[in-house]
C-alpha cells in the first residue's frame, strides 16, 4: 500500500465489511482497523497506530468525547521525519459521553507486537466502555501534519 492511498484502502475495508464511514459501530470498525494495520507500507516509511480518547473541543466549540483510531506515517530523510500523513477513525460521543471513560493514549510502538498493542487497548476500561456507548457520529479522514 502506498502512503497517499491509505485512507481509501481502510474505507475500501471498512464498507466491504458493511461498515459506513459516517455511521460506524466501534466494535466491528476496531477489527477492520487492526487488520488494516497488518497491510505493510511501500518505501522506507515509520509506520505506527495509536488508540486515543478524551475530552476535545469539536467544530461547535463544545468540549466532546472522543474515541479515535490513527495510523500514522512519516519518511525519514536523514535526520529526522518529514511528511507526516495520519489515518483517522474518529467517533464522536458528544459533550455528555461516556463518564467514566479517563483520557488514554496506547501506540504501536510502545509494544513488541501488533498482537499485544491490540491486547492492551481491548483491555483498557476505556475501551471497553466506549465499545458499549454509542457514538452520535463517526468519520474517516486522512491528514497532513
């Protein structure tokens, strides 16, 4: 998979297992992303995922939770990265969401494996209570940072 076609390999994923970019369910979304993670990357690219969730403020203003898959890349040049370039999967729980859901952040790169990356983040409390709490809207973008 190349770099610029990695958002529309997930969507490509995600519909074909019946998903909606815009009315996504968080469980069946976290298992197209995890083997969406598996697909390698053409060229000498850094390539790492993350699971993260809080309270952010939304296009309205409004301090919203949260909940957000991201795979992120970036070339190296030499000395440092350059052209970094994320997949996001958001959803949005609106300003009330879940309560007892803390901010988190678990990369990729803080484990020896993709397999106990997955294992931590389907642990995690936050998790587990996001995946019961439906969101009240979700989306797939990619962004340049």
């Amino acid at each position: 998979m190349q770099i610029a076609n990695a958002e529309t390999e997930l969507v490509r994923r995600l519909e074909a297992a019946g998903l909606s970019p815009t009315a996504l369910e968080p469980w069946e979304t976290w298992r197209v992303f995890k083997n969406y993670l598996q697909a390698s990357v053409d060229g000498d690219v850094y390539d790492a995922a993350s699971f993260q969730c809080g309270r952010f403020e939304d296009d309205h203003d409004e301090l919203a939770f949260r909940m957000t898959f991201v795979r992120q890349f970036s070339e190296w040049d030499g000395s440092e990265d350059t052209g970094i370039r994320r997949v996001v999967v958001d959803f949005d729980y609106g300003p009330i969401g879940p309560h007892q859901a803390a901010p988190i952040e678990i990369w990729t790169h803080d484990f020896p494996t993709l397999a106990e990356f997955a294992s931590v983040v389907e642990a995690s409390p936050q998790f587990q209570v996001l995946l019961n709490t439906r969101p009240r809207r979700s989306e797939v973008y990619g962004e340049e940072l």
